[in-house]
C-alpha cells in the first residue's frame, strides 16, 4: 500500500470525526449546518482513478449517514460530487501541470479556485437538502438551508485553505 492511500485515510477519520463530532451539531438559525467534508473530494489529485474517488465519496458519505442518521444523503450527494470533481477539475488546470495536482488556493490562485469550490460546495448542499426535504412545498426553508449551508462550508473551507497557505 502506498503512503498517499494511508494520507487519505487519515484525512478521511479526520473529516469523519470533524463532521460527526462537531459540525454535525451546529446549526445556525436552523438553516445553516456546515457540510465540510465536501473539502475531502474537493481535493482529489488530478491523477487519481475515478473508480478510487467514487469509492473515497461513497465511503465517507457513507460512515456520515451511518452516525448523523441521514440516511444515504451524503453518501449519495458526495458520490455524485466525486463522479463530477476529476472532469470538473480539468477545467481549472492548465494542461501542462503535474498529474498529482491537488486543487488549492496555492495551486490553481485565489480566483480560480473560488470559481473551483463555489459550484461545487453549491451542487453539493443542493443535492443533499433536496434528497433531504424531498419536496418543494416550503421552498424558502429549502432555499435557507443550501444558502446557509453553503456559505457556512464555503468559509470554513476558505479559511482552512488560508490556514493551510500559512505553513
């Protein structure tokens, strides 16, 4: 086994613990619940095999559901995002970059990558409240919790990312 898939593993028991034990119980103004560990698919390196993110996606989602009782929410939300993210990322990389190229603020700038993580983070808090409520009988709630949702993920993921930049 090599030493990125134990990487992996470690930054997924991280962004489990985080979620489970703490964001998974913050909810402000009961609309806004950071969704973080949409970052783990986000940075997927441009090399990695698809089959590989998919069942990093599915996997984390899955462990989520299993301890905040959301029944295959995340897991079918984030496996969707991490069938997107390699062909999504393509469009932010320049084609003569290196094949382990991990999308971040460092490598692709400031600008690309909020044009990189906005959507994504979007897609992703609209497939999971819209899997969650299943209906669009209360839209404003529904409209409050991916707005909420994703600006609360956007910036912690922004902020993380800065942190990161700092090392």
């Amino acid at each position: 086994m090599s030493a990125d898939f134990f990487k992996r593993l470690g930054w997924f028991a991280v962004f489990f613990l985080a979620q489970v034990i703490v964001f998974g119980r913050i909810h402000l103004l009961h609309y806004a619940t950071p969704l973080f560990y949409v970052y783990f698919v986000a940075t997927f390196p441009r090399n990695q095999e698809k089959w590989a993110g998919l069942a990093w996606g599915f996997s984390l989602g899955l462990v989520i559901d299993i301890f905040s009782n959301t029944p295959g929410l995340a897991a079918t939300s984030l496996t969707i995002i991490a069938a997107i993210q390699p062909y999504y990322l393509e469009l932010y990389v320049p084609r003569d970059s290196a094949d382990n190229l991990t999308a971040s603020i460092k490598t692709l700038g400031p600008l690309k990558y909020a044009y990189y993580i906005v959507p994504m983070v979007l897609l992703y808090c609209l497939l999971f409240y819209t899997l969650e409520m299943f209906t669009f009988f209360n839209g404003l709630y529904w409209l409050m919790c991916v707005a909420g949702s994703s600006l609360l993920t956007l910036v912690l993921i922004f902020a993380f990312e800065m942190g990161k930049g700092n090392r």
